[in-house]
C-alpha cells in the first residue's frame, strides 16, 4: 500500500500524512523508546502543529544522536532500543524535500520492523491517515 501511494505521488503531496503514520507507528513500539526519544517525538508533534520551530526538531535530532552515542548499543543495528530511536529519528526532520520521503519511510520502516512487526496495526494507520488518497485511486 506504501509502494501505490509513493508511486501515485500521494506521499511526496501529504507530507504532514508520512509524518503522522510514522509517529502513529512509533506508539506502537514505545515500551523500546527511551525518554529523550519520547520527548523528541513531542517536539516532533508540536513542530507538525507549528508550535515548535525547525531549530527545536533539530536540537530534539541531535540529542537523540548524542543519546546512541553514549550507548554502548547505539551503532548496533540488531538492538531494538537502538532502533527504536533511530525510528523516532526518521520523524524528526522536517521533510521539505517531498523526493526524499519514500527514502525517509523505508528507512524508518527498517528500524521500525527490527524493534517489533506490526503488519495489521501500521496498514490500519496507512488506511486511516490515506482514507481520501486511496478511494481516489482505488487501493
């Protein structure tokens, strides 16, 4: 369903959406995700409402990479807190270049699916958040 609305240009147009599926899908996960990735997530939304600026969501990137640095675990790609984090980290840019959206979902979705498989849970979001994009183009 991710690979229809990329192909169909629905995600580059709905930016606001990719980041809303991602966030959604990172409640899934959140037992794995540590506080400073919590609070990320926070500034994450707030930016999204425009109640946090583009320096903010920086700052929230840039502890959260400071938080894998000082893991012993933070470059270990197998380790579902890692990835937690890093999957929160796929939501804290603030994707103004819509090409790079499928790039930035598939990452996030890597990361996501190392921590725990949601299939059901993550295509009940798509098809909630995408309800308009897919009856338009019969998915």
């Amino acid at each position: 369903m991710l690979a229809h609305l990329a192909r169909e240009g629905e995600l580059a147009r709905h930016p606001k959406l990719c980041f809303q599926f991602m966030a959604q899908c990172c409640t899934l996960i959140q037992e794995w995700i540590p506080p400073v990735a919590k609070q990320a997530l926070e500034v994450a939304w707030r930016y999204w409402k425009q109640q946090a600026s583009e320096e903010n969501l920086t700052a929230a990137r840039v502890r959260c990479w400071k938080h894998l640095d000082a893991s012993k675990a933070g470059s270990d790609l197998d380790d579902r807190k890692t990835c937690a984090v890093r999957a929160v980290i796929c939501c804290l840019y603030p994707l103004s270049v819509p090409e790079e959206l499928p790039e930035v979902l598939h990452t996030f979705l890597e990361f996501f699916d190392t921590v725990e498989h949601h299939p059901s849970e993550q295509t009940r979001i798509l098809k909630e958040l995408f309800a308009a994009q897919l009856a338009e183009h019969e998915c």
